[in-house]
C-alpha cells in the first residue's frame, strides 16, 4: 500500500497521478527523487516568496484529525492550511470519538463523509494513514503514524539539510537515537535514499537492530549503515539528526542509565563533527538528554527552529500539491 | 440408510498401505469391502454407485486443530457452521480447541461440546480440554474428569503454559493419563505488543515484531522438560526452522513427540503483511522464505508429521481495524486439501499417500481416536471417507464458504484439488459428486 502511495505521490502534472484518483501522502517510502525535490522547490519559494498573495486553497476544508496527542505537528498544519487560504477543522485527542471506541477507520469515514477537501490523519497506529486512505474520495495526508512514517517530518528535515549543505547527493547523515521505534527515522531513510544521500543509522543495539538495514528494501542504490558507537562515526558526518528518546514508551526498556554518555551530542561531541555539519532535531527536545542545551541552542549549528519554519513551508507545499487541483 | 458403492476411485489407506484403483462399498456405517476386481452385482445390491474414477478415495480427513468459538463467540463460529465447513473441505473428524468462552475446563462443558455436536454438528468433534483452569496458567484444570467425559488431548492453545513448574505438573498429568499436550508454543516476554515476524517487513511497516526465538525457546524447554517425563508432547503450528531443528534431535531419540504445520505457514512469508493486510495476521506470525522451506523440508524428512489447519474464524470487525489491534488467525477448513497438495505434493516433497496419511492416520493416533477405527479405510471400520479429485481448478472465495469467517490470505487464489465428497459414518454430508453421477437403476440379481 505504501507503494500504491508512490503512484499517487508523483509529480503533479503526472498523467498517471491524475487518473488515479486523489492524491494521498502516506510515506515517502516508494516515493521518487523527483518528486521529492519538486516539493522541496515549492517549499523554498513559499518559504521565500513570505505570505501567499493569491490563496490557492480558498474555499477549501481541511480536517485535522490528530487522534494521538501533537502541538506541533497540528499547528503547522493548520498553519500551512490557512495560509493557502483553506479553512481548517480540528480534532485532538481525548475528545474525539475514537476515545469512545470508535475505530480510526471509522472516524475518518464519518469525517470523510461531511464533506471536506483533505484529511490529515495522526494516529497511534502503524499503518493507520494506509488503511485510512483505501477506498477516500479525498486526499490523506499521514500526519504520523505509530512507528511507521511520518512524511511531512521527514521532508521538512530534507528541506532543512539541503538549504544546509545543498545537494544530498553521496552525504551522509548520521540519524542518532531510538530508530527502531521512530516514524521519523523511518520517514528519513526512505527520503534520503530517494535523494541518493547514505543514511546512518546510530543508536544501542537494541534500538538499531539488524532489520533495519533492510528499510530501502532491495531496490535501493545506496546502503543504510548501521553504528553503535557514536563516536566512531562523528568526523564521517555531514549532518546529523538527534531523535527524541520516547522515554515513556517501548524505547525506556530497551536503553540504559549510560545511554547519555554513549549517545548525547555534548560540546564535546559537536565539537569533534565537521564545522559545516548541520544538527538537527524532530522535536520536542528532551534537553540535557539527547542533546546538551548548549548545542540545541547554538545557531551556528542547530538548524531546530528553522526546521520548525520550513515545517509550515513544506506542508503548505504539499497541501498546495494534494488539494490544489481544479475542485 | 442407502448403501453406497465407490467405484473406480484410487483408494489410499495409509494404515494398510494400500494405494489401488478399487471399490469401496459402504453398509450401515460401515466399509463392508474394498475389493481391486469388479464386484458383482450380486454384491452391489441396490447400493447407490458414485463413480469415483480420477478421484482419490481416502480415509475421512481428521483435522485436529480448529476453532468452533461455541460457546462464547457464535457470531464468529458455531459447531453447527465450522463443521459444515469441515465437510465442505473433506474432513470427517475436527478436534475443537478449549479457546471459548468460557474456557472448556470442566468436565461439564467438555459434556456440552459433545452434545451440541450431535445435536448440530456435520462431522465427528472431539474435544481438545484445556491443561490449566480458565487456561490462565496458574492451577491444573480437573484433566482426569475431562479425559473421561470424552477430551481427547490437552491444551492452554491460544496461550502458552508458560510457567516452567507447571508446565512440569501438566506434562506428568498428561502422562498419566495417556492422552497428549498440544503447546502454543510462545514465550510471551518476547512478544509484548508484538503483530508479525520480527524482520525486515516488521522493521519497515514500523510494527513491533516477534521474532522466531519466541516458539524455538518454549519448543525447547518443553522437550528439555519432557524427557523426564515421557508425555506425548504436540507442538501446534510450527513456524520457525529452529523449532523443527529442536523437533528433529527429540524425534531422533525416540522421545514420543510430534508437531504440527498449518496451510498459511507453508505457503505465505511476512512478505503478505505488507500494505497491513490484516488477513496476513497470524499466531505464530508468517515468517520468511527459509522458515517456509525448512517446514516444507521437515514434513518431507518425517519430522513434522501432522497436518493441521489451526481453522481460526472471527468476525469482520475483528479483522477490520489497525493491524496491530486486528485478531490473530486464518480460516482454513476449506481450503486445506488444495493448499496442502500446493505446498507439499506439487512441490514434490512428498506423494497423496504421505499426504493422506498426513491428515487422518497420524493425527488419529495423537489423539487416540485410531482406536475407534477413524483415520483409516478397512473392511468393518467406520465409513468415514473423503473423495478428492486431484486435478479440479477452483478459485478460493470466502464469501462462499460455509464457515462464519472470511478472514482467508488466499482469496482469489486459483488452487488445484478439491474434496468432491465427505461421508461421516456413511452419510452423505456434502457432495459435488452428485452432478456427475445419476443414480444406477437396481440391476437384476
């Protein structure tokens, strides 16, 4: 299904995509090189460009509905919905109906059949968005599912490297933490390979276990390195992302007290990656514990914030690109 | 009661290794005689003559693993519609697992099932008792009075009887009482939250897997208790090549021990878990390519020796949802005999006769039913047999089946093979014979 979703996410003046009924974003497992940077391109010109003038998204209703708790995430959204001029509905969660023992997939039907323009799905569950979006008249965008993708995320962090170092092309880009249990890292590597650029993959073995250099799955040119020790890799970088530690769930089991010292980007540790080696971090920071404040902080290096901005850039490119076309 | 002749068919009874072009002619509930010459009219008499020729005439198929959720759950089976299933797939006999609601402990419900069988059933059901009360693993269930009210084996199946002391104290029970164990083999440690194989599919559909270790540690720990002890031990649905390795070195010194593969685990890989097909959902999960062929290679070797279909209905909501929340199983009964022959004649790893023996004489002697006659095709015995025509083409639809689950991976499948006629005690229970015989006017005698 998530190689359905590469159809449906090709570029916009694809035939193939036009006659294959809306445009979902599930993953960016699957999806092409160029389709990827078509939307990092929009992204960089709206990012550019400031405030939509025309609204191309007016008159259009988009639904949020984040059934798993997010600040972030949701916000961007309804950001990037209301600056394509689109009016914004909203669910969190606890007070939807699924707390009521309604199934995701039910919730979406329900939502789906007061007529919006596009539905933006979080969930707890791993392949929630694909078995959303079988059989929706409108577009789905994954807004993070379980363990699986979170494509929005991993296309703003693509934004955010290559407005760092340009071309990805051959980089390598440490992604550091509980990869095992993250949609980001997920949504990342399957990025990453789409745009020729060599992911590795850094944590405890319990987090980075073998399986996980299969994520590219045989069709992939470049390999997933996979590393258990930080420090051995540091000088090899050129960028590197530090994933939340979800302390309160799976990941607290599989890590120990020492995790800090093995894994923390310190000073010291900043100190030894090449000058030009952008940090990046999904958020929210557990401060102190995967990253020491001072280099969270540090703007020479720390592309957190602007993340945050391009995040608003890119889901407004890819809003732009789901719902945009003739109503 | 209209006496039957089976003329022509290839008759395989395993037990007396017959494998003939012959007749069979059925009487009152029983297989009067096989003979390889013609019978004389003088013997036919006015029995109605089904032409079996091209057909596999075998002893009825005895399908020791299913689920009948009765009582409990009828809306996703009943006893009366999982053994309409069982006909409509050749299988005379179902053995039922004590995974209902309640669970089956007590020797009154143990009562129940047999009752409701012959109030409702098509096919013979003896029931499977479960090892611990409410098979929650913690207190021996009353085993002797469920052995004498008619259990024909033990089991927690569902759950493991995960406990190593317990586990000890079941066995010995077991042992001396002569009937077997069959083990859900699962160390739960290693699967909390965990929907499928633990792999790269896993990895890459971000679902917490369950890796192999999981049934190979419970398998080996249970041999490992068994040897002392000496009890027929059964392990369910084997899905990982090291638990037939384990299998293999036990059967090697004559422990009396046996597993157990079902359709999906010999055919399917994690690989029809992509795009979280719910359908692909099953415990013990699809594992991968070398997993399927070391199955495949130990039933070829004898190690694995039961057929099994582990027939797990459920309702559609209950496979309708996110897949890790979706229900664990696969209906099986009526697909079994094509998806067999695919995975384990077609690919020439055995012939029909192992096959067949496969699916009546060994799962018969596990449970002891041998000695009611069942699980073999001889002069005075039962006249439970299944014909099968080898070579018809259909295509699997679950919405035609007769059990209450759709929930099959092979839907759409195009197979080879089909049970064509299930006789239960020599009663016609399902027939698509029929079309091709008109019945024979009485000769003159």
């Amino acid at each position: 299904m998530t190689v359905a979703s590469a159809e449906t996410s090709m570029p916009p003046n694809s035939r193939a995509a036009a006659t294959r009924g809306p445009r979902h974003l599930l993953g960016l497992e699957g999806a092409g090189g160029a389709w990827i940077e078509s939307i990092l391109d929009r992204a960089e010109a709206m990012l550019e460009s400031g405030p939509v003038a025309a609204a191309p998204l007016a008159g259009r209703i988009i639904a949020m509905l984040f059934l798993e708790p997010s600040t972030r995430t949701r916000l961007s959204f309804e950001i990037a919905a209301q600056r394509l001029g689109a009016r914004v509905v909203s669910t969190a969660a606890g007070s939807s109906s699924v707390s009521k023992g309604e199934t995701v997939l039910d919730t979406v039907r329900n939502i789906a059949a007061m007529g919006v323009d596009a539905v933006v799905l979080r969930a707890a569950q791993a392949g929630a968005a694909v078995a959303a979006s079988a059989g929706l008249a409108m577009p789905l965008i994954n807004g993070g599912d379980g363990r699986h993708e979170h494509p929005t995320q991993g296309l703003l962090d693509l934004l955010s490297l290559r407005r760092s170092l340009g071309s990805l092309r051959g980089r390598r880009v440490g992604i550091v933490g509980d990869i095992l249990n993250s949609r980001v890292a997920r949504s990342e590597v399957h990025g990453l390979l789409a745009l020729g650029a060599v992911p590795v993959l850094i944590g405890p073995a319990t987090l980075v276990p073998p399986s996980l250099a299969g994520l590219g799955g045989s069709a992939s040119a470049t390999p997933i390195e996979r590393c258990h020790d930080f420090d051995a890799v540091l000088e090899t970088l050129d960028a590197v992302v530090m994933l939340r530690v979800q302390r309160e769930r799976a990941a607290g089991d599989s890590i120990a007290s020492d995790y800090p010292r093995q894994f923390r980007l310190d000073r010291r540790r900043a100190g030894r990656l090449r000058p030009s080696a952008p940090i990046l971090h999904p958020g929210p920071v557990n401060r102190g514990f995967e990253v020491e404040a001072e280099v969270a902080d540090d703007r020479s290096r720390s592309l957190i914030l602007q993340q945050v901005a391009h995040g608003v850039a890119v889901r407004m490119a890819v809003l732009e690109w789901a719902v945009g076309g003739p109503n | 009661m209209t006496d039957l002749l089976l003329r022509g068919g290839r008759v395989i009874d395993p037990a007396s290794h017959l494998d003939a072009t012959a007749d069979v002619l059925v009487s009152r509930g029983r297989v009067v005689s096989i003979e390889t010459a013609p019978l004389p009219p003088s013997a036919i008499g006015d029995a109605r003559v089904l032409e079996a020729e091209g057909c596999l005439v075998v002893p009825g198929l005895i399908d020791g693993h299913v689920h009948l959720r009765e009582p409990g759950n009828e809306r996703a089976e009943t006893i009366a519609t999982g053994t309409a299933a069982a006909v409509a797939g050749g299988f005379t006999t179902v053995c039922c697992m004590p995974n209902t609601t309640p669970a089956l402990d007590t020797a009154a419900l143990v009562h129940f099932i047999r009752l409701r069988a012959q109030e409702t059933g098509r096919c013979r059901v003896f029931p499977i008792a479960a090892a611990t009360e409410a098979r929650a693993g913690e207190r021996l269930s009353p085993m002797h009075a469920m052995a004498a009210a008619g259990a024909v084996g033990f089991s927690d199946d569902g759950s493991v009887v995960a406990e190593a002391a317990l586990m000890r104290r079941v066995l010995a029970t077991c042992a001396s009482i002569g009937l077997p164990f069959l083990q859900h083999c699962q160390e739960l440690t290693l699967t909390e939250g965990a929907s499928m194989h633990e792999g790269e599919v896993s990895a890459r559909l971000g679902l917490i897997g369950w890796p192999r270790e999981a049934e190979e540690l419970i398998v080996e720990r249970d041999l490992r208790l068994n040897r002392a002890i000496g009890a027929r031990y059964h392990a369910q649905h084997l899905s990982a090549a090291g638990s037939v390795e384990a299998l293999r070195e036990a059967r090697r010194r004559g422990e009396p021990v046996t597993g157990e593969v079902s359709p999906h685990h010999l055919l399917l890989t994690d690989a029809a878990c992509a795009g979280y097909d719910t359908h692909a959902k099953m415990n013990p999960p699809l594992r991968e390519e070398s997993d399927r062929r070391a199955l495949i290679e130990a039933v070829a070797e004898g190690v694995v020796t039961i057929l099994g279909t582990d027939h797990a209905p459920h309702t559609a909501e209950s496979k309708e949802v996110d897949f890790a929340a979706a229900s664990f199983g696969v209906v099986g009964l009526e697909g079994a005999v094509p998806l067999y022959a695919e995975a384990l004649v077609e690919s020439g790893a055995i012939d029909w006769p192992r096959l067949v023996a496969m699916m009546t004489l060994e799962p018969a002697r596990l449970h002891g039913i041998d000695r009611l006659g069942l699980g073999r095709l001889a002069e005075g015995g039962p006249a439970d047999i299944t014909v099968i025509d080898p070579q018809r083409r259909w295509v699997i639809d679950p919405q035609r089946f007769e059990t209450l689950g759709r929930n099959s991976p092979f839907a759409g499948r195009t197979v080879i093979g089909k049970p064509v006629l299930t006789i239960v005690d020599g009663e016609i229970r399902f027939d698509e014979l029929a079309c091709r015989n008109a019945p024979v006017a009485p000769s003159a005698t």
